[in-house]
C-alpha cells in the first residue's frame, strides 16, 4: 500500500481531525500528523471542495508551532476534481518543503476560471449565453481552446493608408504630436466603425497593430469619420507608420459588426450576454465556455517545493487599457510566478488556457526544474527564465527538458515559446516549441559588448518549427543576442520558420543577433526558413560546425557587420539551396576582401541543383571565395542526403561530405523523448501545422495602399514617415518642410529647398523604407520643379547595400530614367510619373509612365540599373542642384498588385 494512502487510513483510525478542515488562529493549531520514520513526508489528502489556500495555510501554522518539523517534507496528495482560485496561492518561504502532488496526472486542475452558463442557439445560428453583470472579459476558451474576439479582417490584414501625425490644438494653438497615436485607416474598418458606433458606440474596440518584431493592443480612444482618423490608447512604443516602412499592419477587434466568423465571440455589454459563432463539430449542449477570474494562479517564494501532475489552467490577462507591447513581450505577468526562490520542480505538469505567459521563473532563483510537463494555448510567451533589469539577481541553475509548448501568442503573438532574460546554467533541451507567433528560444537581453551574466546557456536536442506564420518580423527558431560564454546550441531540429518581412526583416533558423559571442552553433538540421538558415549580425568568436542548412527562401548564410575581430568560424556544413540568391551574404557592400573580414570558412559543402552562379559567395564566384582565402578544402558538389522528403537528412554512404570530416548526427533525437507509458504524456499528440509551400510565394500580404497627400499638416511641419537629411551651410538657408504652394487644386506639398553653400551635394535628402517581397510594386507621385531645378528618385533595395533598382531624373527640364531620355516638362508645371515592376516575372523590367494634366505624355520600359537588385525596400529623393532653387513633392502613392 502506498505510503500517502497508509497515513490516511493511519489517521481516520485515530479520529484525528483532517488538517485541512482545522480552523485558522493566532494560537498554535494542535494537529496530529501520524509518525512515518525520519525524512518521510507527511502526506495529506484533498479533495476538491477543500480551500487549497487554507490547506496550505493550516500547514503554515502547524509548522510555525512545531507540530509539523520545518524541515519536514509535506506532501499534499490532490484528488481528481477542479480546485477552484479567485485569486492567486502564495507559497512563502514559510512553506518551503512542501510537495503538490496530483493522485492522477493531469487529474488534479488549479483553475482561475469561470464556467458561463450553456449555450443557446439563435436564429442566425449565433450561440448565446449570458454573463454575470460587470464581469470585462479578456479571453474566453471553448472546449479547452482560445476563442477569438470578432475581429477585421478575419484573415491577413488592413494596412494603414497613411500617417496622421499633427494637429493644432485649439486650445493653446500648439502643435501636437500624434505619430504614436493616430492613422488613417481604410475604406472597410471607417465603414465598420461608423456602423458600430452608430449602434453601441466604439469604447471597448481595439486595434491589434504590428510593427517589425513588436506588436500592441491599443483602445480606439476616437474615430474622425470624416478624415478616417483612428485615435489610440495608449500610445504606441514607435510611430504607428515608421521609417522602416509604411507597411504597418493592424486589425479591429471586439466589434459586433464583425462578428462573422467561426470560433469568434463578442460581448455585448448592452445585453450581458456573449454571443459566439461555433466551430465546425461544437455542440451547444457540450461545448464549455469558460471566462477567467484570476489573474495570476501561482507565486513561489520558497524552497524546496514540487509540483507533480497538476494542472494549472483558466488565468487572465487584463488588457482592458491596452498593451503597447515590447519585444518577446517579456514584461508580460505570468499565470505561474516563480521569485527568488530554490530548488522548486514541476514535474508533469500542464499549463492551459493561460492567458498571459505561462510560467516565469524569475530573478535570483536557483535550481528550479521544469521537465515532462506541457505549455499550451497561453496567451503570449511559455516559459521565461530569469529577469530584465541589469541590477536584478541572475537566475541560475535552471533545466527546461523534455516538454511539448505550442499553441502559444494566442493574445499577443510577440510570446517566445522559451525565453532566457539574465540568467546562467541553463538547460533548454528536448523540447517540442512550435505554433507561435514569435521565435523559439530566445537568450540574452543585452544588445551588443555589455557585460551579461549569461554563461554556460545549452539550447540542445529541441524540436522548433511551425513559427511566424508571417506575422512579426526579425524572429528565429533560436534567437540569442549578447555575450553567451561557454554556450551551445547542439542537435537542434529547426524548420519552418516564416516571418512578416514587410518592415523589420527576416526570419532564420539560427540567429545570431547583436553581440553574441562565445556560441558554439553544431550539428544542427535547419530548413524551409523564410530568409535563412543562419544570421549573424554581429558578434566575436562563435562556431558554426556540422550543421545542415537545407532550402532557405534567400540567403543559407548571411552576416551583416564587419568588425575588426573574428565573427564566425564556418566549417563541416553542408549548404543546400534551390533559388537564385547567394549562398553566402555579407549585407555591406564591398570589395571581397573587405566582405570577408573576421570570417573562417572552411571544409563546407555547396549545393544548388540549379547550379551555383558566379555571385554565390558574397557576390563572386567559388573559385574567387577560395583565392580570398575562405573555404580552402570546400567543394561545391552533391552532398546526396539520404531522401529529405521522408525525413532521412544524413547523406549517403558515398557523399563527399564525409571526406570533409562532416560529423553523422541524428536529427530525430531532437525533441521530447516521450515514454508512452508515462500518464504525463496521456493525450498529447504530434501536430501538424500548415506551412507555405516552398515553390511558391508566401501569400501576398502587402496589399496596403499607402498614399499621401500632404494635407493635414501644419505649415512647416514634417510626415513622419519619412527620414530626413538637409545640414544646412553659413547663410542656414536650404530645408525640407510641408509648405504652401498657392497652385489651384493644391494647399500642401512636400518643399525642397536647395541653397548653394550646403555641406555637400544630394541634400536636401528625404527617403523611406517601402519594401515587398512579390507581386506587382508600384511608385507614383507629382512634382513640380523651378527653372534649374535638378532632382533625383530612386527606388533602391534592402539595407544596408542599397543597390540601385531605378533612377528617375528631372535635371533642367529634362525627364531621364536609368540614363535614357524620356520626357520635356517646362519648369513651373505639375507632372506624374508612375513607375511599376513585376517582382514575380522571370524578366522584371522596369515600366515607367509620365502624365501631365491627366494626359500621358512618354511611357518606356528599361532594364535594371544594379544586376543585385533584387526586391525593393528603400524609395527617395534628393536635391542636386548647387544654387537656391525649389521643387515640391505631392500626392505619394506606394501599392502592391498582384500581376
């Protein structure tokens, strides 16, 4: 007979009064706890009507009096059944020794959640259920999964059409700055809105936006029909339309006139009731909604504490007043806290239908253990280790092993499956992380040479795929930034990883960012990555060693700063790809000399079937990398892996690979290990999760529409969309500034005003990132130009080489471009010029066409300037002149069609 069940019984023959029900006192609780010899645990039984919280309370006490040894381990036995918490259990360092236990795993659930009474079905087919008056609901779960709030579009996203970034108040006539909390929205989400505030008013309407590797909920504070000005609180972290490109995407969300999907809901306060369109299978009569009440289910303050089987599940996330959002989320609160506390297990546990992060383990904790549990449908981010703040305790002695989290980001899509804050000796390793919106792993918080506490971090043997799904930008399976001495990233099997691209960039299997160093990268399966296999933006001293990095989109290996020290060692690779691009990247251009610095490359293996061209390697040609002294023993050559399409990666007995010394490794070991007569791994299943075919385009998503007319702007002002360059000379005349041009049909332009002592040529400057990455792109705008005016346009690509896509030039009443005449426009008149390119044609010419009072007057087609150019990602212009002379810019307009 086991022993908890012993002590039991022990105890119901001696009358003894259960623990549990023992009423708390100032005065010692007298408690007769059954001897069962020295070190062993005094075990108790719950059952789920009992108040956990005054169970562990009662145990507090008899400790405090001695009736319990406060070294003595207390094992609370939790019988199947839902154990209901309003509020958070704290466990204290006055409950150190102390042991939850699930008789039954996973049986035994700590729930923060409100079952709402059963649906009804209407007419319309809608469910109906009502809701206890005043309760705000954030979340809400049916069947155990995330159900989403009525939101536009229900798929991809509306783009805002331009920025609305100053008005005057007309109180104090001060111009005041609104780039962080207002835009022009599109024609369907002003006819949404109009309609929903006629009806119930637009309070509790949000707007969901995405910036680059950032995104934010933010409360629609105001909504100007006329203009189609949304207003937001709070303010966003950066302009809502950045310089890194007017692609900004965001959706509505908790509106009823959106509710027309399956899986949404909404709440309509007017009525308490929810109403909720169900999912292909639901049942009204068994499908259970469930609302949170806690906020957070768990904090740990203690030592010696263990979790085993339990459940912790239904835990809110207030984000009523908005979320402005930060990378990786990581200040988000968590449903299970840890804090300063030691040697704490959680042990087959399950962590559901959380809607903040699942589990930190935060600063100053030791030796704390997360291993054969499973983290899904949260909110924002798994499980994060250690703190933020450079003057807080660094987390050590922490082993995250051999657990499934999925289905994470399901209220803020910037959550990291694992993400690693200040913190040393760790171990991540044979994890599944898949489903989210974000990156893997991620480790370090400091950018750059800084000193960090982070050292001895293992990120080895996880299984990571299925990430980004196009959402967020900057991302990787596995994303370390700063100093990682004595670090690793070993065994790790890593696909399909696809991110936004749109502003920010990029989405790797390995990602290297800002200052890593000391990281050993090695024996690693990497494919069907949406940029890379690898990216190194910048660090010192790292090792990329017998990995397989098989079809990236662009670029297999990239790094992006040359610094004087050594970068990367690069050696024993096999490097498969099947598109046009280089198989090695240096993102700054250069002779290959210069591109090469700090690099060590060598005993790699090369593979394109369509053939490796002449600017494979930084631009050149294979025999040109190895005369640079890179890759002396590598070969460009069949590496003949064994049948990928079946998942068998290692290359045949006969591949050249071998001769190089590559190293055989086993990507299946990557992963959980599940043992399936373990009852911790009852019911979890292997997935599958949709991923972009590799043949095609990923879904065109850049379908804004971005245009601007230069109204709505105080004289003298400046959109914000753009980056300016204009260091004025001695007479501080020259300048950039939205003006009044006094032409019929015209109140506002963009001015540019050249002088002739201006530090250089090319200013005034104003440029922005309009990048895409297919269909048909598309550049129009108006000018017009005094008598000796001189202007140039370009559209240029990806940072930081710029190569020249196209060159408009309006030069003394001449219109060129790329070189070749083109038009006449008499100085002092309007024109437009509209240029456009095909990203998706095998021949991609350029079409230019220029019209003038609505009549066009040349169209030609010409080659590109730069043969590196690829996608854009930069447009601009410039003043060339070298005398006091003006031209204005209006009415901009930036699309992408499909072909």
């Amino acid at each position: 007979m086991p022993m908890w069940k012993m002590c039991v019984l022990m105890a119901a023959c001696l009358a003894v009064t259960p623990l549990w029900a023992a009423p708390l006192s100032g005065s010692c609780i007298i408690l007769s706890v059954p001897c069962q010899g020295a070190g062993a645990p005094h075990c108790i039984s719950v059952e789920p009507s009992d108040d956990l919280a005054t169970v562990v309370a009662n145990v507090r006490e008899a400790r405090a009096c001695g009736r319990i040894p406060k070294d003595q381990v207390v094992k609370l036995e939790l019988s199947a059944g839902t154990y209901r918490l309003n509020g958070s259990l704290e466990l204290t360092e006055a409950d150190s020794h102390l042991r939850l236990c699930s008789a039954v795993t996973g049986a035994a659930v700590l729930s923060g959640g409100s079952a709402l009474p059963p649906f009804s079905v209407a007419e319309s087919g809608v469910w109906r259920t009502k809701v206890p008056a005043g309760l705000q609901i954030g979340q809400l779960w049916v069947g155990g999964r995330f159900a989403i709030r009525a939101r536009m579009p229900n798929e991809g996203f509306a783009y805002m059409q331009s920025p609305y970034e100053e008005e005057r108040d007309g109180r104090t006539g001060k111009v005041v700055d609104l780039s962080k909390c207002a835009f022009v929205c599109g024609e369907p989400e002003a006819n949404a809105l109009v309609k929903e505030a006629a009806e119930r008013g637009i309070d509790n309407v949000y707007a969901r936006i995405y910036q680059m590797w950032v995104m934010g909920i933010h409360r629609v504070s105001a909504f100007d029909p006329v203009r189609r000005v949304v207003r937001i609180v709070p303010d966003a972290e950066r302009p809502v339309m950045n310089g890194w490109g007017l692609t900004t995407r965001y959706r509505l969300e908790n509106l009823r006139v959106a509710l027309d999907a399956p899986g949404e809901w909404y709440h309509d306060k007017q009525s308490s009731e929810l109403l909720y369109i169900p999912r292909a299978g639901e049942s009204p009569e068994t499908a259970e909604a469930v609302v949170p009440v806690a906020l957070k289910l768990l904090h740990v303050r203690g030592k010696d504490i263990g979790f085993r089987g339990v459940m912790f599940a239904y835990c809110g996330y207030d984000i009523s007043n908005g979320e402005a959002g930060d990378q990786a989320q990581y200040k988000t609160p968590a449903a299970v806290e840890v804090e300063g506390a030691q040697s704490v297990d959680f042990a087959a546990c399950s962590f559901r239908c959380l809607g903040p992060i699942g589990l930190r383990i935060g600063e100053g904790c030791r030796r704390v253990s997360v291993c054969d549990s499973l983290v899904e449908e949260f909110g924002v981010g798994g499980i994060h280790i250690g703190g933020w703040r450079r003057d807080g305790e660094a987390a050590s002695g922490i082993v995250v092993s051999n657990n499934v989290i999925r289905g994470g980001g399901r209220v803020l899509e910037g959550g990291v499956g694992v993400w690693i804050g200040f913190a040393t000796d760790v171990e991540v390793s044979h994890n599944e992380i898949c489903d989210l919106g974000y990156s893997g792993i991620s480790s370090g918080w400091i950018w750059g040479y800084a000193q960090t506490p982070n050292s001895r971090i293992r990120l080895n043997y996880n299984h990571v795929h299925d990430l980004g799904y196009c959402v967020l930008s900057d991302m990787g399976g596995i994303y370390t930034l700063g100093a990682h001495p004595d670090s690793e990233a070993i065994g790790n099997h890593i696909h399909d990883i696809w991110s936004s691209d749109l502003d920010g960039r990029g989405g790797w299997g390995l990602y290297a960012d800002e200052g890593t160093s000391g990281m050993r990268f090695e024996s690693n399966l990497v494919y069907r990555t949406k940029t890379g296999s690898f990216h190194h933006h910048f660090g010192r001293d790292n090792v990329v060693r017998n990995n397989i990095f098989a079809y990236a989109r662009e670029f297999p290996i990239e790094r992006t700063r040359i610094e004087g020290h050594r970068s990367f060692v690069c050696e024993n690779n096999i490097v498969v790809w099947e598109n046009k691009t280089q198989a090695v990247r240096s993102r700054k251009p250069g002779d290959l000399k210069d591109t090469t610095r700090g690099l060590e490359f060598n005993r790699n293996v090369y593979f394109c079937p369509t053939g490796v061209g002449d600017t494979a390697f930084h631009g050149h040609a294979f025999s040109e990398w190895q005369q640079c002294g890179m890759d002396k023993d590598g070969i460009v050559a069949d590496p003949l892996l064994e049948n990928p399409a079946r998942g068998e990666w290692m290359p045949r007995v006969d591949s050249p690979a071998w001769k190089l010394g590559f190293g055989r490794f086993n990507p299946k070991e990557a992963g959980v290990r599940k043992n399936t007569s373990d009852p911790a791994w009852a019911g979890i299943k292997s997935l599958r999760y949709p991923t972009p075919p590799l043949a095609g385009q990923l879904p065109l998503t850049h379908r804004h529409a971005y245009s601007n007319d230069m109204e709505g702007y105080p004289e003298g002002g400046l959109p914000a969309a753009f980056k300016y360059q204009c260091p004025k000379g001695p007479s501080g005349k020259g300048n950039v500034r939205i003006s009044s041009t006094g032409f019929p049909g015209r109140r506002h332009a963009l001015e540019f005003a050249d002088a002739a002592d201006l530090p250089e040529r090319g200013i005034p400057h104003v440029s922005g990132y309009f990048g895409t990455t297919c269909g048909v792109y598309v550049v129009s705008f108006s000018m017009m130009g005094e008598k000796g005016c001189e202007m140039d346009f370009c559209i240029r690509g990806e940072p930081p080489e710029f190569p020249l896509g196209i060159l408009v030039r309006y030069c003394r009443e001449d219109v060129s471009v790329n070189g070749e005449n083109l038009a006449r426009v008499p100085a002092g008149s309007w024109w437009r010029v509209s240029i456009s390119v095909d990203l998706e044609a095998s021949v991609n010419p350029w079409r230019v066409c220029v019209e003038q009072d609505g009549r066009k007057i040349a169209e030609k087609s010409v080659p590109g300037k730069d043969p590196k150019f690829v996608i854009p990602g930069w447009i601009g212009w410039n003043s060339n002149a070298e005398s006091e002379v003006r031209f204005w810019v209006d009415d901009v307009e930036v699309k992408t069609v499909r072909p």
